[in-house]
C-alpha cells in the first residue's frame, strides 16, 4: 500500500513518507480492512454472493458505496477547474530512474511517475480508481465495469472501450495479462510477491479479463489488483530490459506524458490534450494543468528557499516552528503567497525512531522497552516544537482502531490468548502510555526504570555505564539524513548518556541512506509509516515474518513473529466491523509491546503555502489535500 524523508522539524507527511516508503507502495499502504464489499448506488445497493455475483460500477471494503452510479465527480474536485498553466513542485532527493516497477530504481524513480502519494497517477493507471473521501472504495477508470462473488474466488473486469494508450493505441485484456505475467516475472516487491495468488487469468470476450484466486488469496486481494496495480502496455514494453532501470519516456495511459528529464534535477510532464478519461466521473476536476514540474533540492533549505523566490509554487510545511516564524518574506505581507491548513479525517502516520532488532543489541524487547524510556518527549517538544505537537502512542493515532486508553474487547482477548507472553498487561487493560516526563529535562524517573528493565535484561552497571551481559558497553549508531533528524537524534543521545548508553549519529546522503535502508543496513534510524481506516495486505511487507530479510521491504525493525502474523491473518479474514476492529486493535497492543518503535509524536493537520495563482476546491477529502485536483487561473472560479 514514500520524497526523502526529512521530518525535523517538519512534520511526517506524504511528501517525507513517499522517500520512506517508495514512490508507488504508498498508496498500497493506505489498506483495506478485509470487510465484505457491496455493489450498487448508494440508494439501494445490490449484494453479490457467491450464487449471485453482478456487475457493478464500484467496489467498497466498508459497506456502502457513497456515490450513485451517476455520479459526476468526486466531491473534493471542481469539475469547472480550468485546464491551461503549469505548477512547479519540489521534493528533496534525486531520481535516476522512469520505471518504478522494479527493484533496480524501487527508491529512486522519478516522483509522479505512478500512484504516487502527493502528484497521483500523472503516466501509469489502474483498473480502478480509489476515492479520496471513503477508507476505501474504488470507482471505473481503466476498466468500466467490475465483478466478483461474495467469496472474492474471483473478479472480472471490463475494459472501458475508450481506454487508449499515449500512442492512440488501444489498451487490451492483453496488456493486463502480459502486466501481471511481466511484473511476475521482473517486477519488484509488493507486485511480483502477489502473483503466488492468481489460480489463472483469462480474457472474456473482447474486452473482458478475469482473475481466478487460489487458496493464498485474501478478502482483501482483488481491490488490490484493482487498485494498486498498473496496466502496461504490451506492444510497447521489450520483456528483455524491463528489469532495468530505465530514462527512455514511457508509453502510459495517464493525462501526462513526458515532456523534458535532467535526471536528478528537474522531471517536467505534459498534459496529453487527448487523454482518453478527461470526461470520466472519476476523473472530472483532475490534471489541471498543462505542464507539471517537479524540481529536485539537496535538503529542507534550499526547496524553501526556492518557493520563496516563486521558483516552485507550493511547500507542505510539517513544522509548527517554521509555520510560524518562516513567512515574513515581502510575497506573505502582500497577500502572494497563501498559508492553507487541511485537517485529514484519518489516523495520525507513525513516526519514531526504529530499534532494527537484526542486531542482537535490540534483539531483547526489555532493551528496546528500556531505551524507550530515555526519549524525553515534553522537553523535546517544548524546547524544539514551541509544545505544538502531541505525543505519538498508537499506531492507529485518533482512530477506533487505536488500542490506546481502551481496554481489550473479548475478541481481543481470544486473538491474543495464545500470545499472553507477547503482551505487556497495561496494553491489555488501556492504561498504557508512553512515558511522560516534568519536561525540566532533568526529570531521574524514566533513567530509573530503564536501569531497572536493563537489569532485568542482564546488564550490569559499573560507574554509571551500561554493560551488556557479554561485558561490552551498549552502543549504537543512529542514521539520519538531514540537520533536522540530528538535532532530534542529540536530544535522545544526551538522555542514553545518563546511563552511559553511546549513540552515534551517522549522517549519510539520499543515496548512501536508500541503500542501507534497503539492505537494513543500520542500528537505529527515524521511520515513518502510513496510517489509514483501512489497513490490509501492506502490513505483511511491514512486519510479516517473510519481510524480515526480504531486501526492498518496509520491515525496518525487522519484525519475525508468529503472533504478529496471526492478527495480520486475522485482519484480512475478518468479515464484520467488529471482527476487524478487534483484529486492528490487538494488532496495536501487540506492536506497543513489542517496542519496535519508540513512538515520537505528530501534527492533527496538514500546512501547505502556495503561491495565489494556485487555486484549490472547497472541500477537503477525508486523506486530506489533493494536489491533483488544484489549478490555476487569475479569477477563481471555484
């Protein structure tokens, strides 16, 4: 189901996560909840089941679809958007690649090429689209018209008969197969994993293809093939180079096509005047724009820099800090460049410093626990943040689906009733927390109950000094990758000190730090993970035992556990709302107390600035703002 990730002091969102996660998995990572889907409008909806599958306009894993089958545009677009002018983005990091579908440029594609988290699907498209304002529900692009049974064995699609390729070429039920053949065969994680599901795939009729799922295959899998997954073009993909990484322009089905690459500097796209979908419900109001830019900075500064002087158009701002203090420039004062908040209707993203338990340092959840306690987060926050953040516990922040504050349900209970060894009791009864501190920055507290966690882990102490239990003094190396991170990164080392604990702060470039992500290359480093309403198959490349050393996988802890894999099960088979609350839940409570990540904290809203010209709609969607819905013009018209 993510730009360079740069979130000190600014706040963890879609543009820092995008560098976290990879350029396409990010919308993977949104989720699904494994509920059963239902078909039809929103005024009276038609229930497949297995003896009675129909076809419909529209899947949704949570009931109800909300909009009719008429429907004539998402509500968080403006179908009167004018099309014409350009918009220049920036994102910290570099990019070599125009393929994004394989391990070779998996972190360093160039951003907008695919479901990308900030700038959407500008080249490569999916059977479906998925609603920015429902936890998830998918309406027609590629394909018009979608079947399957209450039993999700199976679902067929039918191929709009207006859907063209960038060459006028039309797109086929052969080039979906031939996608799921090649991406089988060369592509890169999540997409060649997912293969293992299909029993069979076979066209139906001239613009008819149908996916058969064998026993690996969960509730949740066929919104992912529809959602997640691209449709390249047969008669434009050479099978032999495919697996490389590649500057050639694509031939895509998109509203963009490529216009000009500097590769690591600057990508430029150009709306296609005869794209295929621009009259489509699902489409109306987005594309906007007849050139795209998305230019590429070394670090934080000079990307602000740049949008000071109207080289780039907008910048999401995640500091509280610099929200405040950074726009005194003469473009604010004369009303030229505007300051936006967004407030987003879904869970706060994780963000925290992550143990990678590969190393036998961490491989002890008492040590992690114990390190856990020495992140002074009141004094951090009042110090570095002026206090405008709140603390980070759940990794379901401000949803029903956090365990935090709540006691267990008796479905928890009996998901994690083999496990009881795994979970720490104050998870289990909603009285857990982070710690908290008198913020003074000088409180002994914490200091005294990790000294008591290290013992019991066996470490002895001599002088003040933390040894291990072979004799050696504990130490690690915390990876970061800007000023920010570091500065975040000292706090918590001066706190280890107290105990004699030694962290080092390795600072490494965007490409020294992509690949020893990929390899788990690393003690300790500041990650980021996405949370929806919704999550599903993207929690097995989080922390499924398979991911541990899966190179390319978002299991940055390192994660192996047999319980861990049981709730993820259990998400994905649950059939009610209730069911997977529970599953989600204690899900949670088992993450909590693994201490996998030391929680930090976040930001309820979205800042973004941008220059006036640049026009937005009027209602915000449930994920927050859409840069693909935005426009410019010098009257609005919205």
């Amino acid at each position: 189901m993510t730009q360079p990730f740069q979130p000190f002091p600014r706040i963890i969102n879609r543009r820092h996560l995008l560098a976290m996660l990879g350029t396409s998995v990010l919308a993977t990572a949104f989720g699904t909840t494994g509920l059963p889907f239902t078909h039809g409008t929103a005024q009276a909806q038609t229930v497949a089941t297995a003896q009675d599958s129909v076809p419909s306009y529209a899947l949704s894993m949570h009931g109800d679809i909300a909009l009719p089958a008429d429907f004539k545009h998402f509500p968080y677009t403006n179908p009167a958007a004018p099309k014409d002018g350009n918009i220049t983005y920036g994102v910290v990091g570099t990019f070599d690649s125009l393929n994004p579908f394989v391990l070779q440029s998996m972190r360093t594609t160039a951003r907008g090429m695919f479901n990308d988290a900030d700038f959407g699907n500008l080249m490569f498209e999916t059977l479906m689209q998925r609603s920015a304002n429902e936890p998830f529900t998918l309406y027609g692009l590629l394909a018009e018209r979608v079947e399957t049974d209450d039993a999700r064995s199976f679902i067929e699609f039918t191929l709009n008969e207006q859907a063209k390729w960038s060459d006028g070429k039309p797109v086929t039920p052969e080039d979906v197969i031939f996608t799921y053949e090649i991406l089988t065969e060369k592509g890169r994680p999540p997409y060649n994993a997912r293969m293992n599901r299909i029993a069979k795939i076979e066209k139906t009729g001239e613009r008819g293809i149908r996916f058969t799922f064998n026993d690996k295959a969960d509730r949740e899998f066929p919104l992912l093939l529809a959602s997640t997954m691209p449709v390249l073009p047969k008669h434009a993909v050479d099978p032999e180079t495919f697996g490389k990484a590649s500057l050639k322009p694509p031939i895509a089905s998109g509203p963009y096509i490529v216009k000009a690459v500097k590769p690591g500097e600057r990508i430029t796209y150009q709306r296609n005047p005869d794209y295929w979908a621009k009259d489509l419900p699902s489409r109306s109001g987005f594309s906007n724009f007849d050139t795209i830019t998305i230019e590429y900075f070394r670090n934080e500064t000079s990307y602000f820099e740049a949008f000071k002087k109207g080289i780039v158009d907008v910048y999401v701002d995640g500091s509280p800090n610099h929200w405040s203090k950074a726009y005194d420039f003469p473009a604010v004062k004369q009303g030229k460049v505007i300051k936006d908040t967004f407030v987003k209707g879904t869970p706060a993203n994780m963000l925290g410093f992550v143990f990678n338990t590969r190393r036998e340092k961490f491989a002890d959840v008492k040590v992690r626990r114990a390190l856990s306690e020495l992140f002074d987060f009141e004094w951090a926050n009042r110090s570095l943040f002026s206090g405008q953040y709140d603390r980070m516990a759940s990794f379901w922040q401000g949803s029903e689906l956090s365990s935090v504050g709540r006691p267990a349900s008796e479905g928890e209970k009996q998901l994690l009733a083999p496990y009881q060894d795994k979970i720490l009791p104050e998870t289990m009864d909603g009285t857990w927390r982070p710690t908290t501190t008198n913020g003074s920055g000088h409180d002994r507290a914490p200091a005294k109950k990790a000294y008591d966690l290290l013992e019991q882990a066996g470490f002895t102490f001599e002088n003040g000094v933390a040894h291990t239990p072979e004799g050696t003094r504990l130490s690690f190396e915390i990876m970061t990758r800007s000023v920010d991170e570091e500065k975040l990164a000292l706090a918590y080392k001066r706190n280890l000190a107290r105990l004699g604990i030694v962290a080092e702060i390795r600072s490494a470039d965007d490409a020294q730090y992509q690949q020893r992500l990929q390899n788990f290359d690393y003690d300790m480093i500041i990650g980021a993970l996405t949370a929806s309403l919704s999550p599903g198959n993207e929690q097995w490349m989080r922390w499924g035992s398979g991911s541990r050393d899966a190179s390319g996988s978002f299991n940055y802890p390192g994660a192996q556990d047999p319980a861990i894999d049981a709730m993820i099960e259990a998400m994905l088979a649950a059939k009610d709302r209730p069911a997977f609350t529970d599953a989600v839940r204690a899900f949670d409570r088992l993450l909590i107390s693994g201490s996998y990540y030391l929680p930090l904290y976040y930001l309820p809203k979205q800042q973004v600035a941008r220059w006036e010209r640049i026009k937005i709609p009027q209602k915000t969607s449930l994920y927050g703002y859409q840069f693909p819905t935005w426009w410019t013009e010098t009257t609005s018209v919205n």
